[in-house]
C-alpha cells in the first residue's frame, strides 16, 4: 500500500503530538499542518518527523 504512517512533532517544543498517515505516492514531500498543541497550549506548525 502507498500509505505511510508518519509522526508529527511541534515545530516549537519539538513534542510529537499526532500519529496519522499520509499518500506518499502523491505527496512524497514533507507535510506541514498547524495544529494544537497541549504542551505550548496553543496551536502551532507541526511538521513530520524521521
């Protein structure tokens, strides 16, 4: 399946907050989503990590 699982950590605190998947067929870049994070309290870029 091209269906990758990936993590994504905040981009301030570097917490790895969500787990979710991804096409890496039609996106084989990295995925940038703005999100909330419970650690800084507020919504910030989370970025997929390695």
């Amino acid at each position: 399946m091209p269906r990758d699982k990936i993590i994504l950590e905040c981009s301030d605190c570097k917490n790895r907050n969500y787990f979710t998947d991804k096409n890496r067929r039609k996106h084989p870049e990295r995925v940038e989503w703005k999100k909330y994070c419970p650690r800084c309290n507020a919504h910030r870029m989370h970025k997929e990590s390695k």
